[in-house]
C-alpha cells in the first residue's frame, strides 16, 4: 500500500486532475488500493470488500487507513469506480513497465508479445442464439465473444493481450484487454504505438510472436518503430525477397534463440498471472468488470515483483507467498 503511494504514476483524466466538472471524492490511488485489497485477500464482490473494510477490527481498520480511507466508501461507489478505473489502470501498467526499465531491472532489448483467451463467467452464449440476439437464459455475459485457441479451442469469454520481458526477471511492460474474437494482429499496433513507452521502444532490437502475428503490415511498423518482429514466417509459391529475407532470420540461430525465448518468458507469465489472481473463468460478468479486474491483477503483479526487487528477494518473480498461497 505504501509504494503504491511513492510510485509516480501518469495524470488521471478524472477525479479532479484534468476532470471537468466534479471531481471524485476518492482519488484513483485511493480506490486502486481498495480495489488491490479485494484481489489480495479474495473478495468475490465489491460488497465483501465494503464489508470487509467496514469491520470493527483493529487490522481491518490498518487496512482502510492504508487505503488512504477516513470512512468507507459505499458499495454503490466501488460499483461506480470498477467500470470507470481501467483505463487508469492500463497507463499505470505501461508506467510500470518504464519504472523496470529506468531502474535497469530489466533489460528491453528483446521483448515478447502474446495474448491469452479467459473464460467468462456463466453460461456460454451460442452463435446461433448470438447472431438472433436471443438470451435463452439468466447468467450469460452478454459482452462476452467467442474466439479460437489452437491450444484449448473455441472458448467463449475475452482476451487479454500482452507484452512482456524476457530474461532473468520477467514482467508484463503493456497489457490490452478485449473480447475474444479480437485477432493478435489487430491489437499489436495498438500495444505498440499506444500501450509501450517511447523510451522502451528505443532500446528494443527484437520482438518475439507467435505465428498469428504473421502479417506484413506488423513487419513494416515495427520495422518503423527501429525493431524486428520475429515469428514463424508462411512461405508461398512465390514469396517476395523481403518476405524470404524474414524467413531466412527466423530459421536462422539467432532468430530460432529469440524466438524460443517466448517458451522461457511470456508464456509462463501469462500463466502464472491466471492461475495465482484466478481470473480464469473471470470473477465478474461485464466488459467493463472484467477489463478492470484482469488488468488490475497485472498491475499488482507488475507491483510485486517491483517490491520484490527493491527488497534484494532472491527470486523477485515468486509472489505466491506475499498472497498467503
């Protein structure tokens, strides 16, 4: 709680910092830290974290205080905050991901990116119903789409997307979340130009994908972004030279060693995230909810390791054990 108060986070456009109109009575930190409490001790709902913060019990009381709180905001307000608060949360992701940087953590000369598909929570929405926009029942998530893994199948639910660090300590430098049916290569550009700082971008020489990245227009703005994406490159009858120039560095040493770094770095990362935050199948229903929560448990994640770091732990990357796991 208390580093998140000392990290310098990027200007909020809301709650009076650069918000017109009235600004927020509890200032983003204040419900971010609030928000951290619900994932660290496994609250199911924004009404056990009320309850929980409204205990009359001395450590319950430590914990509002450390939150920044002088009274205990209304279920109603956490309600309000969780689907307004994730594109706060993004930013402070990719601020993160400089702090690592600056503070030569981690070195970004080769980066990988990667997505994963996270079950929604409830019953499954069937295409056909889907395209009829008919609810047969209760307890489907509405917002949910249905998306293809070559790996677990079609999976109804929605994707988050990620870019990260390989090497000795592996973290997450930008994160996106979107519906399932969103396809890599339409998010990468995005991560890319909007998600990953400028001052990371310069320093990277290589990025690893899957073959779902395989597209040329992926190659021209890395390329113009002064790095190389490198995947598996599909070879045609008649591939154009700068196609097999690709080909040729990907089946390469050099290229096979970048690109297996993917197997050591962002796919086990992406794992671990899931499976210690249990966000698969996702806790809440709703775009919006959902999109906070995931990226929320980046965050954190991104928030431990950095704690991890400062405190000389031998193995900054096991955080299990600060979750009481």
């Amino acid at each position: 709680m208390y580093l998140i108060g000392l990290i310098r986070w990027p200007h909020n456009s809301r709650g009076g910092e650069g918000r017109r109109g009235r600004p927020y009575v509890y200032s983003t930190t204040v419900i971010l830290r609030c928000f951290v409490v619900r994932i660290w001790f496994r609250l199911d709902s924004n009404r056990a974290l009320h309850e929980y913060l409204a205990m009359e019990i001395p450590y319950n009381k430590k914990i509002m205080k450390r939150c920044g709180l002088s009274r205990v905001p209304s279920r109603r307000t956490f309600d309000r905050r969780l689907v307004t608060i994730s594109k706060d949360i993004k930013n402070r992701i990719t601020a993160m991901g400089e702090l690592f940087v600056r503070d030569k953590i981690i070195d970004p000369s080769i980066l990988s990116t990667d997505s994963t598909l996270i079950k929604a929570q409830g019953y499954v929405w069937h295409k056909s119903s889907m395209k009829k926009k008919v609810v047969p029942r209760s307890g489907i998530d509405t917002d949910a789409r249905w998306g293809f893994s070559h790996t677990k199948g079609w999976i109804f639910g929605y994707k988050l997307h990620m870019v990260a660090s390989t090497g000795s300590i592996i973290v997450p430098l930008a994160a996106d979340f979107t519906t399932a049916n969103i396809p890599d290569n339409q998010m990468y550009s995005i991560l890319i130009t909007a998600s990953l700082p400028l001052t990371i971008i310069k320093r990277t020489s290589y990025m690893s994908a899957d073959p779902g990245y395989d597209d040329h227009k992926l190659y021209d703005l890395s390329s113009s972004m002064g790095f190389q994406l490198v995947c598996p490159v599909q070879r045609y009858k008649s591939t154009p030279t700068d196609r097999m120039k690709l080909i040729e560095f990907y089946k390469s040493e050099v290229g096979q060693i970048i690109y297996s770094l993917r197997s050591t770095s962002i796919e086990p990362l992406i794992g671990h995230i899931k499976s210690v935050f249990r966000i698969d199948p996702l806790p809440v229903q709703g775009y919006a909810k959902s999109c906070t929560i995931v990226l929320l448990s980046v965050l954190l994640y991104q928030i431990l390791v950095y704690y991890n770091c400062k405190t000389d732990r031998d193995n900054p990357m096991a955080i299990k054990y600060m979750l009481g796991i």
